[in-house]
C-alpha cells in the first residue's frame, strides 16, 4: 500500500493549530448560543411571571370592583329606606299641619 505523503513538522503544526482554532471557536460558539437560549428562556420566564402578575392584579381589581359594587347597592338600599323615611315623615307633618289647620275655628286668625 502506498504510503502517505509526508507531511513537514511546520504543516503538521500549522494543522494542528487550525484545528485547535477551529475547536476553540466550535465551543465558543456553542457556548453563546447556550447563553442565548438562557436568555430566552429567562425573558421567557420573566414574561410569563409578568402576564400571571397582571392576572392576578385584573382579579384584584375586579374582585375590589365586586366589593365596591356589593357595597353601592347595600348603600343604595340604606340611603333609599332613609329617603323613603323622610318621605314618611314629611307626609306625616303635612298631615298634622293639615289636622292642625282645619281645627282652626272658621274666621279665627287669616
């Protein structure tokens, strides 16, 4: 078999130095790209983290508006019964006004 040709030491050692280049770049790059992808990943989670936040403050703000809407209608209602009381009342001093008015004696005052 024929032998190969050979290969002088400067060109031995100028391949072996590409070859320690081409390595040193291959996982450089390797290592980069693994840096990207964490990144991503990491923005990935932090926007994930920031949708859930802003879910949770929706439901916050809705269950606060739940609440504050439970409470209108208690007020409401509250300040409903005290109108129609003071409707009460102001019919019931009419009334008495009235009762009061026509006990005068007929021409008494004017």
């Amino acid at each position: 078999s024929a032998m190969p040709p050979r290969v002088s030491a400067e060109e031995f050692r100028r391949r072996l130095d590409a070859a320690a280049r081409a390595k040193a770049e291959a996982e450089a790059a390797a290592a980069s790209r693994e840096r990207a992808e964490e990144a991503e990943a990491l923005q990935q989670t932090r926007r994930l983290a920031a949708e859930e936040a802003r879910a949770a403050e929706l439901q916050a703000a809705e269950r606060r508006q739940d609440l504050l809407s439970g409470l209108d209608a208690g007020a409401l209602a509250r300040s409903g019964r005290a109108a129609a009381e003071r409707r009460a009342v102001e019919q019931e001093g009419r009334a008495m006004a009235r009762r009061t008015e026509a006990m005068r004696l007929p021409g008494e005052g004017a």
